[in-house]
C-alpha cells in the first residue's frame, strides 16, 4: 500500500529519495553554541522556527 501511495503519475516509485537541499544543514549553522536558539541561517532555511 505505501508503495502505491507514493508513486508518482508516471508510474515510477522513488524508493530510496535523495536528501533533499532543504534537510541538509547550512555550511554557516551555529545552532550548537546558542543553548537551543536557532541560527539564522536555519530559520532562513525553514530547518528551525523561532520561540514566540
């Protein structure tokens, strides 16, 4: 079933997708040294959100 949920229009199942540009951490990520706040490169990237 899931196979057939995932294939697209042309018939073709992509089984093993490759790591998509957006899932991939920026080169200039400094989220490690920020005690849990997000950089701006991975808010600008859509990777994290800001707190409210």
């Amino acid at each position: 079933m899931a196979a057939v949920e995932t294939a697209i229009d042309d018939g073709t199942l992509d089984a093993f997708p490759s790591e998509d540009e957006d899932d991939a951490e920026p080169e200039d990520c400094d989220c490690d040294g920020l005690d849990g706040f997000p950089c701006w490169p991975c808010v600008r990237a859509g990777r994290k959100e800001l707190p409210n």
